[in-house]
C-alpha cells in the first residue's frame, strides 16, 4: 500500500523531527530554570529587606491579625500523634485553633489523644459546608491548658482530601492552615504566613506557603524542633536537597511574577472563603493540594477577583520524609497520578487568555515542564539505546553533552543551596551543607531515575484507573522527652 514511501527516508526524517524537538525542549528547559533563579534571588533579597524592618510583635498584637484554624488529618498516626499535638499547640499567635481529624483510624490514634489530653466528646455548631464522609463526633478538653484543641472522629474517606473537608467545616476563623499530623511547625508559622495576606491591598491572597524541610536526624523536643540537623539516610538526604531546590529556588522564583503553581499539603495557609466557594478538596483527586489551587484560580478569574498566591523562603514546617524505598515509591506515583489528573481534569485552562498568567504560563509549564518531563526522559533514553545499537551515535558530542547537562544541573542545585544558606543558616555547621550539597553530584546517578520511574508508574496506574487510598507512611515517629503542658489559652 505505502511501496512508494522510502522508510529510510522516513526513519531519517522522524529521527530529525525527534533530536530538534528534544532539544529545543531542553534549551527551553535550561532557559526557565536559569529564569528562576535569577528571580529567586530577586524575591529572597526583597523579602529579606521587607523583613527587616519588619515587627512581629505588632502582628501578634494587632486586634486586625484575623484568626488562623490549623486543620491536620490523621489516619493511623498513633505513633507520633502525641508530639505533633503538642507541636501544634506552640504557635507564638493570638487567634488560633487546631483541629485534627481522625479519619477513621484503625490504630491507637484517637484513644491516645483522648487519654494525653483529657478530651470528652462534646455538643459541637458542626456546619457541614462541603460534603464529607459522616462525623461521629468531636471532642474537646476538659483542661483549660489544651482549649485550643479540637478533635473531629468521621469515618474513612480514603483519602486525605475528605477529612481536610471536614476540618474546614468545623473551623471558625477566615483563614486555616492546612498540614500533616508527621509535620513539626516552628512556632512563628503563623504570624509569618499571615504577614502577605495581611500587607498586600491590590489583590486578595487566597494561599501563601513557606519551604519545608525533611526532620529526620533533627533533634525534637516536646514536638519542638531544637536542633537541625541534615538527614543521615541517603534517600531522606535526596529529599532535602530537592525540597530546598522546589521550594527555595523554584516557587520563591515563581512567587515574584504571581505564577505559584501550588501550594504544599505539607504547609499551606488558605483563604477559606475562597476554598468554600471553590468547591473544597476533591476527594477523588491524588494530588489534592495543587488541584484545589486550580480551582481556586479558576474561580478567582471566573469572579473577576484580583487574587495573589504568595511563598516566603522562611522554613516553617519540617516534615518526615520516607527512608522506605517502597514508602517513597508509594508517595511518587501518588504525586505522578495527581499530576497527570489534574492536567486532564482542567485541560480547559491550556493557553486560555481569559485565564491570565495561570492559564498562559502556570498550566502550560506544569503541562510540558512538569507532567511531560519524564515521558520526554524515557523516550530518549529509549532513543539514544538504539542509537547505540546501530551505532549512530556521535560519541564525542554525545560526551559533551552529557557533561554539560550535568554540570548545569549541579549548577542549578547548587545555587538553590546557596539562596537557602543566604536567606537563613539552617545548619549549625559546615558538615551538614556538604552532605546536602554532596547530594547534587550523584543526584542524576541514583535518585532522578526513581523519580522518572515512579512518576511514569503513576501515570499508568491513573491510565488504567487503579484504586488507591491513603496508605501507611510507616512512621519511625521522634523520640519521646518530657511534655509539659502548654499555657493556657
């Protein structure tokens, strides 16, 4: 049928088409992270010079600091519930509450709890504004010292998502703070998150989010961070240089031009108002945090209401990343699924004007930058290994190629270290930088391929619709000192 076609030709030809698009890609690529950068360190100077002469203490006692709920879910957390309580009860903040969900727990979760912090349940205006799995009940304390807590027990929804849900509708202030129960907060977290929404007046800040760090091998004391510490497991190591590069460099860098793909579930203050109307967390979606952005976004556009999404470079939460191959796996191809979900559920966004900088630029970059990366990766992996088998390729260039995107990825990495240590001195000493920075030097080696990897596996397991709920992160948990009791509120 095709006897006139000459495949050499056509092979010639898609071989072409596929080197130049895989090029320009990559220059592209190159392009926008040394754009990053630069605006990076632009936001980190400003935001310092902000900060200096900025009084905290006028915050704290300001009568128009609006009040903060701080929600966390829990599912299964017995093991270290008791410390990120405690941890969550430390904030330096006029108005604040802290509800934790039990979703459904089938540990010792919510009986630990009951018993540390003489809880009862309790009569409650419970205002179920956005649909969750049934509440069967929520507690209170009988000691004045924890009258800031409040506990909510519903049935499992299967996903972080529903009981996030449910902590909104029993919150009581405009703002909230959503976390995990595995997080440690520094006690400031709330005055500093408050700041941006507090001082902008040409746009409602509907999220502002901070860097997040990785807790193991720091010190923690009565769920409060008093030493940090670089992780000692290689895998938690990777995570740190890599939270620092995401956070620092990356959304610091897209916070100057108000182009924040996301905020972290790890750590995000949000305009609950705003949530509401939005529709709340989706309980179906694998990466609920940056799906709610969109529609956030979505929404704010739809309404003609200015809005603004703002990062501080400040590390506020640290949270305990996975030593656990298989742990990790689990978490990648859920963040994999989210992504790839997202795309497709508001594919409606892509390059649409009337969606201004979130449809011209954040929805294309997460398209082709973010969701497409690893699909690009493993095509021309593929590529250059038939390459090889009929060699075809020009092994010099090839060489230096491959120097250079390794060094420029060092580079990059590097730099992202080096605003981090600019902004604030997290590690008491020399050590602790070389083991984070050292980690960009076999980054490439060890680490990026179980991203590329688990990130295509969670791209497969959304293609084929395969069921997945919470999971268990098999905490280690922190090591358990004295707890005294907070003041009373």
């Amino acid at each position: 049928m095709f006897h006139w076609l000459n495949w050499g030709d056509v092979m010639y030809f898609l071989s072409g088409f596929f080197e130049a698009t895989v090029y320009t890609y990559g220059v592209i690529l190159l392009l926008l992270y040394a754009m990053l950068a630069i605006l990076s360190f632009t936001n980190i100077r400003l935001y310092q010079k902000k900060d200096s002469y900025t009084d905290y203490k006028v915050i704290v006692g300001s009568p128009l600091a609006p009040g903060v709920s701080v929600i966390a879910p829990a599912f299964n957390e017995g093991l270290t519930i008791i410390d990120n309580v405690r941890s969550l009860l430390t904030f330096d903040y006029p108005k604040y509450e802290v509800i934790i969900i039990n979703d459904g727990s089938t540990d010792d979760t919510l009986e630990k709890v009951v018993r540390e912090f003489s809880l009862e349940k309790t009569d409650f205006a419970y205002n179920e504004k956005i649909k969750t799995k049934e509440v069967r009940g929520i507690y209170k304390s009988t000691d004045e010292a924890y009258a800031k807590l409040i506990i909510v027990d519903k049935e499992n929804g299967k996903a972080k998502a529903d009981a996030t849900n449910a902590g909104i509708n029993a919150s009581s202030f405009p703002y909230f703070l959503c976390t995990d129960v595995d997080c440690i907060l520094h006690e400031q977290t709330l005055q500093r998150l408050v700041r941006p929404a507090m001082e902008d007046e040409t746009k409602r800040v509907i999220a502002v989010g901070a860097t997040l760090r990785i807790a193991n091998s720091c010190e923690i004391e009565n769920g409060v961070i008093t030493k940090i510490n670089a992780p000692r497991p290689f895998l938690a190591r990777f995570q740190e240089m890599e939270y620092i590069r995401a956070f620092v460099l990356g959304k610091m860098g897209w916070s100057l031009i108000n182009a924040v793909p996301n905020v972290s579930g790890g750590l995000g203050m949000f305009d609950k108002e705003i949530v509401i109307k939005a529709g709340g967390y989706d309980p179906a979606s694998f990466g609920e945090d940056m799906e709610l952005m969109m529609r956030m976004n979505r929404y704010c556009y739809d309404n003609k209401i200015p809005s603004a999404i703002r990062y501080i470079p400040t590390t506020l939460c640290w949270t305990e990343g996975p030593t656990s191959l298989k742990v990790f796996m689990r978490q990648r191809t859920r963040w994999g699924r989210g992504l790839y979900q997202l795309m497709l559920a508001h594919r409606k966004m892509f390059m649409n004007p009337k969606y201004g900088i979130v449809g011209m630029v954040v929805f294309p970059y997460n398209f082709l930058f973010e969701l497409m990366a690893p699909v690009v990766e493993f095509l021309g992996i593929i590529y250059y290994i038939l390459l090889i088998v009929y060699g075809q390729v020009n092994w010099p260039y090839a060489i230096i190629l491959l120097i250079f995107v390794y060094t420029y990825s060092i580079a990059i990495s590097t730099l992202a270290i080096l605003w981090d240590h600019i902004n604030a001195k997290y590690y008491n000493n020399i050590w602790d930088v070389l083991r984070v920075s050292s980690m960009v030097l076999i980054e490439m080696l060890f680490y990026h391929p179980l991203i590329v990897v688990f990130a295509l596996r969670g791209y497969f397991f959304q293609m084929i619709n395969k069921t997945h709920t919470w999971g268990n992160m098999q905490r280690k948990g922190f090591q358990k000192k004295g707890a005294p009791k907070p003041a009373a509120a």
